[in-house]
C-alpha cells in the first residue's frame, strides 16, 4: 500500500537579532525572503516579510505560509537584506545573512534558532522562526481603533503611536501577528481600519488572549513604549465597541498615575471569507470548455513535423495538453460533458470559428476527456485547416452560457475555456472586448500556446499587473492565464502545466463569488 500523503499548512513567524548594520546614518531596514528548494535543485522564493525600517533586531508580523509534508525533506532558506529603495528584486540590496535548514526541523522544534551567515559563512546575527499549525477560521474582522489622552512621549511633539497585536501561543509566549501604521503628532490617534482572520489573530479560539501594545514610532528605531492592555478573541468577535486602559508597567508604581490613555474600538463587522473547497463541496459546478486551433499555421496533419500530427507512440502537444487539465477539471464536473469546439478551420467550403469537434453543432458535448480526444481525432480527419486565429467566437459562446448562469446564482455554476493555440491571436481587439465581458461573468480562460511562435502578445490578455483595457472599457477582474506549453518539458510536464494554469482558478472563482455577494449552497 502507498503511503498517504500528510499535508498540513504552517505558519512561520521570523525574528532577528543583532543584524549587521549596512547604512551609514542610521539603521539597517530588513526584510526576509523565503525560499524552498524545488525539485530542479533551484531555490524558489515563496514569499516575503514586511520591510521593516532602522532595526538591526526586526521582529515580523506577516506570517509565510507553506505546506508541510511529513513524508518529503522540504529544504528551507531565510535571506535577509537590507532593503533602501522602491524596487521589488532584492539583488540590488545589501545583503546581510541567510539561514538555511528543513521545514521539518523548524516545526519538530517549534522554535527554532539558529545564527545567520554572511557571503564568507560568517556569523551575522541570529534567525528565530516560529512554526505554528494554521488554524483554518472562516471568520474574519476589519476592525479600526482609536486613541485618547495618549501619553507625549516626544520633546518637540507629542506621539507617534501605533500598535502591536500579539497572540499568545500554547507555551505562553507571544507572536506578532498584526502591527498598524504610526500617526504623527497626536495623542488621539485614529488608524486605518484592518482585516485579519480569527485563525491568524486568535488561532480560531475565543479564549485566546491578544497582548495590544501601543508604542511611539522614533525614526531611529528606538521606538517607545507607551503602554498595553490584553484582551481576547472572543471580546474583539463580540463586535462591541469596548474601551480599554493602557498600562505601563513602568509606571504603575508612581502616585497619581491611573494609565497610558485608553484606546478603543471605533468600528468592528464580522464576516466570514469562503474558501474554494468551501464552494466545490457546497454543490458549485464547474463547467470546462475546449477550444482548438485548426488554422493552417499548424501545418498539415499527415506530416510529421505538423502540430496536429497524429501519431500514436507520440502524442502532439494538443493532445498532451488537453489531457493534462482536462484530467483535472474532470473531477470538478459532475455530468462529465464537455463541450469541444474548433476555430480557424474549412468545413464545407467555409471558414468557421466555432464548430463542434464531434460534428453535430446542436450537440457539442463530449464524454469525459477520452469524448474528447476522440472528437478531436474526429475533427483531424473531417476538416481542412485555413485561418485566420479568430477567438473571440468562442470566447463569447462560453460567455453566453455563463452569463446565462449569472441570472441565477442560487446554482452556482462556474464556467472554465481551455483555449489551445499556435500563434498570434488575429482578432486581437475583439478578443479583448470578449475578455472584458466574460469577467463580469463567472468564468476563467486558460490560453495554452502550442508550438514554438512567439506569444508575447498574448501577455497583454493575461493581465495580471493592471486590469485589460480597450479604450473606456475595462476588465472587471483578471480572469486569463496564459503559459506556452514548451516551458514544459520532461517527465512531469504534464503534472507542471495542469498546475500552472490551474493555480489561478480557485482565487478567480472565489473572487468572482465574492463579489456577488455569493455563498456556498450547502456549508459542511
């Protein structure tokens, strides 16, 4: 019998001590880059910290979420630097040590600290990471506070405040889970209202106790404090508009001394975020469509050197590629029915882009992905490939049908195209307009490049750093996901491109549901 696999989502807290100081004038700014080793034997950045500023001892409130796997060595990386300007790579940053060792190891110890070396192996300050399991918590707060009366702590001013919120952990320590920003020269600070999950804040526990300590930010880092207060999970879920005392510890001895200030709740709502699987098992369908490139730039099928060759000890990269997600989107589809269509082909004399594969355009569906195959097979045989590479057709025939879905979200279906292409789009604005339609839709397109063109145009459509435009119109979300199947290659490039082009579904269905105020039909 195999083993099952044991996986388990982590959160790991970071803290540093006695970096070295990179900056002339002041102190150094860390930050922390993450990185888990791949299977290539490369390190890849998961995630990062906050940028913290003048600090060579840094303790960090965003937590990096990983997945741990019992049964694998997840080799693990914690490179520090000293961050002084607004890019986002990191090589053109001071460096100031790393740490290397196995998520194992951190989460066996809990705790886990360990020195950092330098470039030379050096010691260059010590590295603390806090494992902790993720409690997973629908529940979540935005929540804003207030201060009054706050005591001055600056010579020429009065305050900068802001606050920590720290989380007890089961051993009795703390961790820092959320910090907000400072306001300058006041001692009745408002901050800007936050989100966080019951899980991240309270570990899901009602009777978890939360330290709030408020200090006064100083440029240099010696931040100072102005006093704290404890309060629980269970009290901040109430949605009470509470008030507590700030109390310094420091100062309680003194006569008349009756606190810090207070702070307070100015606005609580509680609400709760769903997750994918939250959608999927609460009856949400996902409904996958295929659409195919038969324009001539394929070259002919009967020659080997062809893209849609067929040769049965070599499968051509349609096929590969319409295996891979269509194996896993499958799973999702209860009836198994997958309507496949074609574009950019002859048939009859004429050119057509949108025909159904199996040849009976009133019925389009396929069973399951060998349905699929075989009308694809079929369609090979049956028509002669021309042009040009219009795909707005098909993007807007799936389009219909969601936007048919949309008019009743009580059946929550959800609608996936896998578009494979060799080339150029021809129709590159109306596809854009498409696009722009089908994300207000429920609905994602993956688009699959097959071939060796040159797909740069295709990153505009997958528009993950601003939203599509076409003059006045624009895109309600980023629902597109481009990738060129040559990137992968070996013998998990299936596994690689079905994981690739997947990932982003999950997040687009979520965000679409969301944003119509759509719950699960059936919460488990």
């Amino acid at each position: 019998m195999a083993a099952s696999n044991l996986v388990t989502k982590v959160e790991l807290h970071a803290s540093c001590k006695g970096l070295r100081n990179k900056d002339t004038f002041s102190k150094s700014d860390p930050i922390i880059s993450v990185s888990i080793l791949d299977k290539a034997h490369a390190w890849k950045e998961v995630d990062r910290t906050e940028h913290i500023k003048n600090t060579l001892d840094p303790e960090f409130a965003k937590a990096i979420y990983l997945d741990y796997k019992f049964e694998q060595v997840q080799k693990i990386r914690f490179n520090v630097f000293d961050v002084d300007n607004a890019t986002h790579a990191l090589d053109d940053d001071d460096f100031l040590g790393f740490m290397e060792t196995t998520l194992g190891q951190v989460v066996s110890a809990g705790k886990f600290t360990q020195p950092l070396k330098s470039e030379k192996g050096a010691e260059a300050g010590t590295i603390t990471v806090r494992a902790d399991e993720v409690v997973q918590s629908r529940k979540y707060l935005t929540i804003q506070f207030a201060g009054d009366n706050l005591d001055k702590k600056d010579r020429f001013g009065k305050s900068d405040p802001y606050l920590e919120f720290h989380r007890a952990n089961k051993d009795g320590s703390y961790s820092l889970v959320h910090k907000t920003e400072f306001v300058k020269n006041t001692l009745n600070p408002v901050w800007k209202p936050f989100t966080i999950s019951a899980g991240s804040l309270g570990r899901g526990e009602d009777s978890c106790v939360i330290k709030v300590i408020c200090y006064d930010w100083d440029n240099d880092g010696s931040h100072d404090l102005i006093g704290e207060f404890t309060t629980t999970l269970g009290d901040l879920l109430s949605q009470k508009l509470m008030t507590w005392e700030l109390i310094n510890a420091q100062k309680v001895s003194k006569k008349k001394y009756k606190n810090s200030g207070t702070i307070t709740i100015s606005s609580v709502t509680m609400f709760e975020k769903y997750s994918f699987l939250d959608y999927i098992l609460g009856g949400c369908q996902i409904n996958f469509t295929v659409g195919v490139d038969f324009t001539g730039s394929n070259g002919d099928p009967s020659h080997p050197k062809s893209l849609h060759n067929i040769n049965p000890d070599k499968p051509n990269e349609y096929i590969r590629a319409l295996t891979a997600v269509g194996e896993v989107c499958q799973d999702y589809d209860t009836d198994k029915l997958f309507p496949a269509l074609g574009f950019g082909a002859k048939i009859g004399g004429k050119v057509s882009h949108e025909f159904a594969l199996n040849g009976n355009p009133s019925n389009p569906y396929c069973a399951g992905m060998q349905g699929v195959l075989a009308a694809y097979h079929q369609a090979i045989a049956a028509v002669e490939l021309y042009g040009p590479t219009n795909v707005a057709p098909v993007i807007n025939h799936v389009a219909n049908f969601a936007e048919q879905a949309a008019q009743n979200p009580s059946a929550q279906q959800y609608f996936v195209l896998l578009l494979l292409t060799d080339g150029v789009i021809t129709d590159m604005r109306e596809t854009k307009l498409a696009i722009i339609r089908a994300s207000a839709l429920p609905m994602s397109i993956i688009i699959v490049g097959v071939g060796g063109a040159d797909f740069q145009a295709m990153n505009e459509l997958d528009s993950d750093n601003k939203k599509l435009t076409v003059g006045t119109q624009v895109a309600t979300r980023d629902i597109v996901q481009f990738v060129p199947f040559r990137k992968y290659q070996g013998d998990d490039a299936a596994y690689s491109l079905a994981q690739e082009v997947l990932a982003e579904v999950p997040r687009q269905v979520v965000e679409y549901m969301k944003s119509k105020g759509v719950s699960p039909i059936n919460i488990r």
